[in-house]
C-alpha cells in the first residue's frame, strides 16, 4: 500500500468522514514524487483546459502561454514555455486536473483512495511558489485528501458554515461567513496528508518554496441521487402520481396521495438492492496496462507473493450479482470467491488468497491470471 492513513477504513468511515478533518504526517513516501514528474506530465500531454490551467486571482486565458500550430496536418498544442515559467515566477497556480490519466502515481493513489471511501475519486495537481493563496478561503462541495508531494504549504482550515455542500453549493456568495479564527493552521511537509471534508472552510498558501500537493477528490453517491432515480424509473406507474395539479386547495389531498406511493418506492428494499447494483454494474476502472502478464505471459510470471486489487471503485460485491469493471461473474465460482475475499481485504497476495481459500498456488495463479486477463483484477503498486 503506498498510503498510510493512520486508521483502518473502517474506523475512518464511522468516525471521521464527513464528520471532522484527519492529519497525517508522513502518509506517502516523500520522495516517490518529484518535479521531474510534472516536467515528463508537461511535456507529455495536450496543454488545454481543464486538463491544464493557470490561476493567479483568475484563470489566466491559453492565449497567453499555449501557441496552436500544425503537426504533419493536424492542429496541435505547445505550451510558450517563456511565457508559461514568467506567470508562474509572477505567481501564478499551475493546475493540472485528473492527474490520474497522466500519472499511473497519482492513480495509485486515487485508487487506494477509492478503496477505503468505496467511492469515485479524481485527482487534482497545485503547483506553486510565491506565498499566496490561489484560491482564498472557500469550501469544496466533494472531500478532499489533501497529499504533500514536493515541499511545503501552509493550510489553515475553519468550521463549517453550511453543511454537506452538493455540487453547485459553492461558497462563493457566502466569504462574510467564513470565520476568522481556524481550527487547525499548519504546513503539510512532502509524504503528509491532510482529509477535509465537504462544506468545511479552508486555503492552502505557499511558502516562498516550490509546492506541489494533489488533491484526491471524493465524488460520491448522494440520497437525493438515489431519490432521483426512483422518481424517474417507478413514479409514472401509479395514477396517483400521473394526475395534474391544480390551484386549488382541494388538490393538497391528491399530493399526499401521491407522496405515499412516492415513499413506498423510495423505501422498497428491491429497489435500494437494484439502484446500487445499477451503479456498481455501470462502473469502469481504468487500470495499468500489463502487456508482459497478460499478452506474453498469462500469468506465469507471476509470482505467489503479487498483491491484487478489484478493477472497481466499490467494493461491495453481492451474493445475487457479481459485476467488476463491466464484466459479469458467475456466483459460487472460484473467482467470484476470488472477488469476494478481496472485496474485503483489497491488497491480498496470490500465497493469501490461497491460503484463505484454500486453493493450491497453481490454479490460484491461473484464477488470478483469467481475472487479470479481463480486467477484474489489477497488481497493487508495490
């Protein structure tokens, strides 16, 4: 694993998302991101927004460092690196949005993030210098792992002023509201990690030092996501909630006729089960490519001791249904069995899972391979 959080998912989930901020020193490894990593993400990817940005007090226009010219007939995009190194001296925030694509660190990451909040995550990069915060005090409405990964920067957080922000909710029209006095005001050094949760006030300003951060975003499942889909999938089959409405008060009685069929959907335990298995069923992953095991190999080169990962942003796998990254597994299978173990304990090792299951190492391997092979399982960064 290359996060150390400090406490297990489990205790993380009950007692502090969403609930309180969490701190921990020392979370990554310090040196396993440098610049060097964002000069190759640079020089390798298509310089335009929102994959790349500028904000220094605004977003400064592409005009002004990205040139567009002709390759070999097709119209492409080059970064005025003059131009681009005098804004960010002058003090401007490189952003570089769904590192995950660009990254396969910063999708370890992610991942790992995904594993423990058993949600979707996107990860965004900040790299900055002058001692000024890019964006001010302000609220996100997604948690967010805040991880130091070059430098240092200086983060203050603040309480909550509206709660549970959904997107949209931004504080943009609520800065009057934000309190004076943080709750916590502290540097992030390279390997910390920092979680803030939605709603919760916050700004994060360099120190006079080049800064880079990457904030793990959680994008999750909501009630009124939920609420939403009953309405649109089951509502229009009763006629209580196919009538019109009126202007009259004698029509108050047909909503609460209507209400009652609209709770009895929301509260049918069919259709809960139906809705998460529709989100999971529609899920996909994008996991590293392994041409060696997967193309040359098939899994002989694998050894006992290889870690796996599901292909899926959630873990919960059912005893009616199995579908990881698209594909279908058959229930009571050995590799449902497979799936099942590691949906608990993700990470586990082909010598674990063999153990656990009690299946010899051999057929584990060509298990493993199969599962592998169609995208269901992944090898855990190191």
């Amino acid at each position: 694993m290359l996060i150390d959080l400090g406490v297990s998912s489990e205790y993380f989930l009950n007692n502090i998302q969403e609930k309180n901020f969490h701190l921990r020193r020392g979370a990554v490894k310090a040196e396993a991101f440098t610049l060097a990593d964002i000069d190759n993400i640079l020089g390798t990817i298509e310089p335009e927004a929102p994959s790349v940005n500028l904000h220094n007090g605004a977003f400064i226009p592409e005009s002004e460092y990205v040139f567009t010219y002709n390759e070999v007939g097709k119209p492409r995009k080059t970064i005025i690196k003059p131009k681009f190194y005098k804004l960010m001296q002058d003090g401007a925030t490189l952003i570089l949005n769904r590192m995950q694509k660009s990254s396969l660190y910063i999708d370890s990451l992610c991942k790992e993030i995904s594993g423990v909040v058993n949600q979707e995550t996107l990860g965004n990069g900040y790299l900055a210098f002058n001692p000024q915060a890019a964006f001010g005090n302000h609220w996100d409405c997604h948690d967010v792992f805040a991880i130091q990964l070059v430098g240092r920067k200086r983060w203050k957080i603040y309480p909550p002023t509206f709660e549970l922000p959904m997107p949209g909710q931004t504080s943009k029209e609520f800065k009057s509201e934000c309190s004076e006095i943080p709750i916590l005001d502290t540097v992030l050094e390279a390997g910390d990690l920092l979680y803030v949760p939605r709603g919760w006030w916050h700004s994060a300003v360099a120190i006079g030092e080049p800064t880079f951060h990457v904030a793990i975003g959680v994008h999750t499942t909501h009630i009124s996501t939920y609420v939403e889909w009953v309405c649109n999938k089951f509502l229009e089959k009763h006629i209580e909630c196919r009538k019109r409405i009126g202007f009259s008060d004698a029509d108050f009685h047909d909503l609460e006729l209507a209400f009652d069929k609209v709770r009895q959907e929301i509260m049918s335990e069919e259709n809960f089960s139906t809705f998460k298995q529709t989100i999971i069923s529609s899920n996909r992953t994008s996991t590293r490519f392994d041409v060696g095991a997967n193309v040359f190999g098939r899994g002989d080169g694998l050894c006992t001791s290889t870690r796996l990962n599901l292909s899926s942003n959630y873990a919960a796998v059912s005893d009616e249904s199995c579908v990881v990254n698209g594909v279908k597994v058959p229930i009571n299978s050995l590799e449902w069995k497979v799936i099942k173990l590691l949906s608990s304990q993700n990470g586990l090792s082909i010598d674990e899972l063999s153990a656990q299951l009690r299946i010899p190492s051999d057929p584990m391997k060509k298990i493993v391979s199969s599962l592998m092979f169609h995208d269901v399982l992944y090898r855990a960064s190191a």
